[in-house]
C-alpha cells in the first residue's frame, strides 16, 4: 500500500498535527490544505475540504495501523475488512456513476465484478471511493489497475450530453434515467459473469427501477441498494473507472473546442460559459432547460466560430467562412456533443 485517505473531524486534524510535530514531521505550505508534513519517504496532507487526511509514501501501512487508526481515529479497520466486511468479499457486481450533477460532459456508469481474490488486490492496490480521491493522475493510475486486476469483468455505459438531454425528456426523471444506465451496466456485466448472485449500488431510487429495466431484457439478479455504499470495494471501483472516462471527456472535448471545460455545476461555471459571445445562443436554449449542457450547430453559431478563425489566421474582421469552412464548424460542434 502506497497511499491512504480517511476522513477526520476538526479536532482529530488538530490532535494529528500534535502527533506529528512530536514524531519530528517537517511541515511545509501546500495549497488547499489545513497542514503538509513529511518525514523521511512518507508524507500526509490534512485537506481543507472534509477536512480529510492523505497518507503517502513509503511506510503508509504501518503509519495507519500503529499510529492513525489507535491514537486519532479510535478504530482498528486496516487489515480488517474481512472481518468488519465480509460480505464486500463475496462474489458481485459493484455499480457507481460519475457526471450526473456536471453542467458539461457526459453521464458515465460503470460496473465492476470482485471476488474474494480481486477484492483483496483491490484494496491491497489503494483502490477506494473517486471522490476521496483528489489527483487525476491517481485516478488514472488507478484505473489502469482495477482493469488488470478486474481480468475484463468490468464494464462502462457513456452517456453524452446530447443523448442524456433525449433520455431526460424521455424518462421524466434522473433517478429513472440512473435506474435505466444501471441496469445496461449490470446486463452488459452479466454477458460476462451470468452466475453472479447480486450488484450493489448507492442508494438513488427503489431498486425495482433496474429490476423493472433488467427483466424487459430476460435478466434477474439481486439488486442491492444501500446508502454510502462507496466503502464496498466494488463499488469504489467502479466509481473510479467512471470518473476516469467522465474526465477523460472533458479532456478531449476541450482540446476540441479550444476551451476549458470546467467540472460541476456552480454559478460560476454557467457564469464562465456565458462570457464567450458564441456561446450565449447556445445557452439560453440548451442549458438551462436541461441538466446537461449541448452547443448548437446555428448556421449563425458556425459563422460567429469561423469569423473568428480567419480573423486570428489572416486578420480580416468581416471574414465570411467559406463552406468547407462551414461544415468544419458543424463537426466540430458536432464532436463536442458526442
């Protein structure tokens, strides 16, 4: 294990800065942080946010067992899992999604099947909840694990912007179009893995959403809903492989389009959209009635974007876009959506 994150109170941070500056801990700023501290390979960071405490280097292991978990935390839980968890170590699918609250990109679900084999090289590996997790590259990393690992019994359902906005009209609600990506997810799984007993996901509607969805499709299994279930290492793992294809996304429709494409919902990343002059169009009509945000290929819209590529390429305000130019606009946009 080359790196832990948990969750502390206030006062277990403060108490946790004490234990470190008497074990002789060197501290240093770092931004987004209450405190930074290393000591020879190994170095934690209590995160302002949580707040919550990252443990990495060489030594995590032993750090957590004999000093976190009995003089911060109060728990015993490293090494444990089979104990407090057995049944995260029996055979079944774990289902989690990313982007489902994000003005741009794309709804993704994911699901991953474990074993008692799998699930204990998962945890040995670090693999946890995506949203403990705060680096992309870790997430990445992460990711390419969880598929060796997983030997190809995992599986991803990508849902575009464009498309989510029809099965958002379609379905009437989230939580019916989550029911429905769930259960392609644990129909696609159970191509792979038939005699899998049952799939665990957080808890976001009745579970007889997916089963009504699965049994359309001749498919029966367990479905388990339950509140937090990101601690089960199915489900952690799934919500990595998801949130790896949803940034992913944002990535590669931003190199696209030129442009940033921020993550969340905030006011100020609808704000931050609006300041481009091609956008507001867009915007008035695409993303405020619906969830996810689309650009629109107006003939308007297209000649705005090419006028400003001639005038950057040959300095001419009042360029006209020819039509090849035109239709190099349409697909642009038109990936953008995809």
């Amino acid at each position: 294990m080359n790196s832990y994150t948990h969750a502390l109170t206030q006062d277990q941070a403060a108490k946790l800065r004490t234990l470190l500056a008497d074990s002789g801990f060197q501290f240093s700023p770092k931004e987004y942080t209450l405190f930074f501290a290393q000591k020879n390979k190994l170095s934690l960071a209590v995160y302002e946010k949580g707040p919550k405490v990252l443990v990495q280097g060489k030594g995590v292991e032993e750090f957590v067992q004999f000093e976190l978990e009995p003089k911060i935390l109060g728990e015993a839980k490293l090494g444990y899992e089979q104990v407090h968890s057995p049944e995260m170590f029996e055979p079944h699918f774990g289902v989690d999604e990313s982007g489902k609250g994000d003005f741009f990109g794309p709804l993704v679900i994911s699901g991953v099947y474990v074993d008692r084999g799998i699930a204990r090289k998962l945890l040995d590996a670090g693999v946890q909840d995506s949203k403990r997790i705060a680096s992309d590259a870790r997430i990445r990393a992460l990711a390419q694990t969880i598929r060796k690992t997983a030997g190809g019994l995992i599986e991803t359902v990508l849902i575009g912007p464009q498309k989510y906005n029809e099965l958002y009209e379609k379905f009437g609600n989230l939580n019916k179009l989550l029911g429905w990506g769930h259960a392609r997810v644990i129909e696609n799984l159970l191509a792979k893995k038939p005699d899998c007993p049952r799939a665990l996901s957080d808890q976001f509607a009745d579970a007889r959403v997916v089963e009504q969805s699965l049994l359309r499709y001749g498919r029966k299994i367990d479905i388990q809903q339950r509140t937090k279930a990101e601690s089960d290492i199915a489900v952690a793992a799934a919500s990595i492989l998801a949130r790896e294809a949803f940034i992913n996304w944002l990535e590669r429709r931003g190199k696209e389009l030129g442009w940033r494409l921020e993550r969340g919902a905030s006011a100020s990343v609808k704000e931050s959209a609006k300041k481009l002059d091609w956008w507001k169009r867009a915007a008035r009509r695409h993303c405020v009635r619906w969830q996810k945000c689309i650009f629109e290929p107006r003939t308007r819209l297209r000649r705005t974007i090419m006028r400003r590529r001639l005038h950057e390429e040959i300095g001419e305000s009042d360029a006209y876009p020819r039509r090849s130019q035109r239709r190099q606009a349409t697909s642009l946009i038109g990936r953008a959506n995809g």
